[in-house]
C-alpha cells in the first residue's frame, strides 16, 4: 500500500495561502492582490469543503461503500484542516486579547 502525501500537501498550500505566502509546488500561483475579507471567505470555504468531503467519504466507508484509502485520504484532509482552522483560531483570538490589554 503506497503512503499518499496529498492531504499533508494540499493542508500546507491552504496554510500558505492565508499566511499570504506562495504555496510550493502549487499549480496555480496566488492570483492578484484581493482584500483580507476575500481571503477569508475563501478560506473558510475551502475549509468547509475539505470538512464536508471527508465527513461524505467517512459516511460511506461506515457504510462500506467507499474504498479504504480514499476514505482514510479524506479523513485525514479533514482533520488537517480543521487542525488549521483551530490553530488560526486561536492565533486571532491571542492577537484579540492583546489588542485588548493595550492602554489607549
């Protein structure tokens, strides 16, 4: 059975993408300049993507439907991301918290 490195890599890009670097051996480079919003948004979409898919590939391996290692691919891409999405999470919530303690 081949170890697959494409959920690790595409969770890498999407850190890139939103620390606003450019993702190492992705296709597509980051397009032009967009607002911070447009970032997020995107992000957050991407990410709730990703969560959806696994939590689709997961139902149907419960199911026995699925093949094993597009189930177990899926998962992981999943829990990757929502890996990253917790960690950005509290990054933003510490940078709050520091704004806040901040004299005027």
């Amino acid at each position: 059975m081949a170890i697959s490195f494409v959920p690790a890599m595409n969770a890498y890009q999407a850190a890139s993408r939103l620390g606003g670097g450019e993702a190492v051996g992705s296709a597509g480079a980051m397009q032009g300049a967009g607002s911070f919003t447009d970032a997020l948004a995107n992000a957050a979409k991407g990410a709730v993507s990703t969560l959806q898919t696994g939590e689709a590939a997961a139902a149907q391996g419960a199911a026995g439907q699925g093949e094993m290692v597009h189930v177990v691919n899926a998962v992981t891409a999943a829990e990757l991301t929502l890996e990253t999405v917790v960690a950005i999470r509290d990054k933003v919530i510490s940078a709050y918290q520091d704004i806040i303690k901040m004299p005027i």
